[in-house]
C-alpha cells in the first residue's frame, strides 16, 4: 500500500482530482500549510479526512491488483487496507488479517522509535501539537479497525510486544496457508 502511494497514488490524486476529491485536496492542504492538516483540526476531523482518503485510495489499489495476471498470488497490506472496504473483495474472511497495536505497545513505540516521536513534515508552526493530534489520531484509527472487523467478523490480531516480529510473522503466516500456493511448503 505505503509503496504504491509513494510511486503513484499521490500523483494519480493529484491529476484527478474530480476522481480523488478528498486525496487532492489534502495533497494541496499540505503543500500550503502543515499546520492546516496536522495542528488545527481535531485528532477525530484528521480520522474523518483520512478514512475518506482511505476509500479513494482503495479504488487505486483494486486497480493495481486488476493489473496483475490472474493466477498470481497477492499479499496486499497497508494501514489503508481497512475491514469495510477489504470485506466485500474476499471470497472468506480467512483471507484476511487486521493487526492493530496495543495500548501499551503503541506507547513503547512512541518510546523508543525517533521516526515515531515527531512529524518530519517540513513548515510546522506547531511542531508539538502536530505530534499529539497525530499520536490521538492513529489511536483512533486503530480502534476503528478493531470495531469495524469485530463487526464483520474478521480476523484481528492485536500486537502487544510479548511476541517478537517472527512470531507475529507466523501466525499471520499460518492465517494465510490455506490460500497459499503449495510450492512455498
């Protein structure tokens, strides 16, 4: 998700805009004034334009999965990749897995990754406030996969820090081995 974003989504948004009203307008908001997007509105206004972003982008990631052969087999993963809009596109729920931090473990984190402890968005008047809108934000935006996949009764895999990335790796492993091709065993 994050790779194709940086290689096109972002272009694609901004020469659409009539397609990707809420991705260009936010591209736009943060070449005119950081602040506009990540100080003055609400931690819950920032997760509103963001789940609607979400849903434009979704368009372009069912694009970029049509451009593969068929046949091929597709780990598709992103924070974007949300329960409401991944739902209807699975033929079960097992093929789908939604990982979502911790309380605590967002918190150590925050401790102790520097990329996780400030925005790196040049032009930030509030640098400070910045950082706590988007800390609450992403909270939000967890706590949105949690409930929406609880609803539709897909697969949640809450990551805590008791289990290093390799064990984490194996049960989102073993989720998918159903749908795996047989070669890879």
């Amino acid at each position: 998700y994050d790779y194709h974003d940086a290689r096109s989504h972002s272009a694609r948004a901004r020469a659409e805009p009539d397609r990707f009203p809420a991705f260009h307008a936010f591209l736009a908001d943060l070449d005119n004034d950081a602040d506009s997007v990540w100080s003055e509105p609400s931690p819950e206004q920032m997760a509103d334009r963001v789940l609607a972003i979400f849903g434009e982008r979704f368009q372009m990631v069912l694009e970029d999965l049509a451009a593969i052969p068929g046949q091929t087999p597709v780990l598709a993963e992103g924070w974007g990749l949300r329960p409401d809009l991944v739902a209807p596109q699975l033929e079960s729920p097992q093929q789908s897995i939604f990982l979502v931090p911790s309380e605590t473990f967002r918190q150590s984190q925050l401790d102790a990754l520097e990329r996780a402890q400030r925005l790196s968005t040049p032009g930030l008047r509030d640098a400070a406030g910045a950082q706590r809108n988007r800390v609450e934000r992403d909270r939000l935006l967890a706590a949105d996969v949690a409930t929406r996949a609880g609803d539709l009764r897909l697969p949640l895999l809450e990551v805590n820090g008791t289990e290093d990335p390799t064990a984490v790796a194996g049960r989102v492993e073993e989720q998918f081995h159903p749908f795996l091709p047989s070669w890879l065993y």
